[in-house]
C-alpha cells in the first residue's frame, strides 16, 4: 500500500466518525433528575405483577420468606 492510500483511508475512517459523533451530538438528551423521577413515578402508578407482595394481591407472593414465628433459624 502507498502512502497515499494509507492516508486517504484514514480521512475516511476519521469522516465516518465525525459523521457519528454528528448523529450523537443531534439526538435528545434527558437530564439524569428527569429520567428517575420518570422511572419513580411510573413504579409507583404501574402494579408490577411479579412482586405482588408490594401491591397487596390475594395470592401469596411465592417469591418472598414465609413470616410465621420469629423468624429465627437455629443452627
């Protein structure tokens, strides 16, 4: 390979990146804050059907330590 194809294929590469980072720079940014109160806001309003024991359901929630007795384990 020439030097000028060395050369040219770098430019290259380099313009690919650029039009990349261009890309990355256009796209909508949220502020951290925002997005966790989005996230909070939508766990509280939203029943989660696999932790049932949080959204009080009639069913036992299989998932979580049965609470009878003290709890206490002796070994």
């Amino acid at each position: 390979m020439s030097k000028q194809s060395i050369s040219e294929t770098k430019l290259r590469k380099l313009l690919e990146l650029n039009e990349k980072l261009k890309e990355q720079l256009e796209l909508s940014r949220v502020p951290v804050s925002e997005a966790s109160k989005s996230l909070i806001d939508y766990c509280q309003t939203n029943q989660d059907r696999m932790v049932p024991s949080v959204w009080g359901s009639r069913h036992p929630d299989p998932f979580t330590e049965p609470t009878a007795g003290c709890g206490c384990i002796l070994m």
